[in-house]
C-alpha cells in the first residue's frame, strides 16, 4: 500500500500537545466575544450582532464598526477603517502559506481560521501547521461565536469588560504550552495560564507583571533533579 498525503484534518499523535494550548485561548477569545456582543447589540441590534461574528471573525474589525458606528461615522469611512486593519492578515497568511498542504480549496478554507492567534499557535507547534491552525480555528471560531451569543443575550458589558482585559495575558501564556517537551512542561504551562488569571482578577494592576510572576512561581515547582 502506498503511502498518503494526511489532510488538515488528521493528525499524528503531535498535534494533541496543542489541545493545552487552545483551550485557554479559545476561552479568552470567547470573554472577548461576551464584551462585543453585550457592546454590539444596542448598535446593531441581536440578531446582526451574531450574524457579525458569523460571517467576520475578527475582533478587532468588529470592535472598531461598532465603535465607528456608535459614533455616528459615515458608512465608507467605517469600511475603509475596517479594510486598514485587515491589512494585517495579508502578513498572517504568507507567514503561514509554506505549511498549508492540499489542494486550493483546503488553503482557502484554512483562511477563514487566519488570525493572530491561530497562526501563532500554527508556526510555534512542532505539528502539521495546517492540522494545528484548523484545530485551533475551530475552537477559537467556536468560542467567538458563542461569547458574542451570550454577550448579547446578557445585554450588558458590565461585570466583563474587568474580565476581558485580564484574561489577555492569558492567550500569549498559552502559546508557551505547545513549545513544552512532555507531560509535565505541559501542565506546568497550563497552570501557569490559570495563575496568570488568578492574579490579574485579583490585584488587575499588575498588567504585564502577573505572567512573568506565574512563569516564576510555577517553574519553581517540581522541578526535577539535576
């Protein structure tokens, strides 16, 4: 039997070290999705507003319509403003293309799930990039989505917006994961994410400080024999 070229949606054993990786940030980008969708529905109204996180997918395009908008910004002054920051995803997409595989439509596929994150993960995995930035599209789509539901169906960013800027430290924490060799490297990563959290909703002004302190904290734990 010959041998067969795998498809983005296979894996081979590697790719299941990201899974550590995603569900941090997919939950990160999911309390982002709370935020627009509690900010989006009185611009946009409910069903708009999930039908945006739908057919966009990226916060940043969608925070800045909103706010445009809100603002009262003429029509193609919000879509060139919007085009502007999607420049960015032409560099995303060639810093990613050497990895895809299969045919054309498959890359065209896999540009749905472009974005700063999923590329991130797709390049630092020692997995198939393409498999890796399905996978974690997948999930970060997913969680977009129903944060943007729930933000909606609460209908207010308070409570959250706290919440937000403290889970972002969290999404760079859980790319460390992926890079760790072995079980314990990996867990150690992951609760460092989760310390990173605990520390920012608890003293929020620690910024950029509170991953360098969970880095240290968990490193310093189980560390093995020299």
């Amino acid at each position: 039997m010959g041998s067969r070229t795998r498809g983005p949606w296979e894996h081979d054993g590697i790719e299941k070290r990201v899974l550590p990786a995603v569900v941090p940030i997919a939950a990160a980008i999911g309390v982002f999705g709370v935020v627009y969708g509690a900010a989006a529905r009185p611009v946009l109204g409910a069903p708009l507003t999930v039908a945006s996180s739908l057919m966009v997918f990226s916060g940043a395009a969608q925070f800045s319509m909103v706010s445009l908008l809100a603002a009262g910004t003429a029509p193609f002054a919000v879509v060139w403003a919007v085009a502007v920051l999607s420049v960015r995803h032409i560099a995303l997409g060639a810093a990613i293309r050497g990895g895809l595989t299969g045919s054309r439509a498959s890359r065209l596929a896999a540009a749905w799930f472009v974005i700063d994150e999923t590329v991130g993960l797709a390049l630092a995995s020692p997995g198939a990039p393409a498999s890796v930035l399905f996978r974690a599209g997948i999930a970060c789509y997913g969680a977009w989505v129903l944060g943007t539901a729930l933000g909606v169906a609460g209908g207010a960013v308070v409570g959250v917006e706290g919440l937000a800027a403290a889970v972002f430290p969290v999404l760079f924490v859980g790319l460390a994961s992926i890079m760790a060799r072995g079980t314990g490297p990996v867990i150690r990563t992951v609760l460092a994410a989760g310390l990173t959290l605990v520390l920012l909703l608890a003293w929020p002004g620690l910024g950029g400080l509170a991953p360098v302190i969970a880095a240290i904290a968990v490193s310093l734990v189980g560390r093995p024999d020299s």
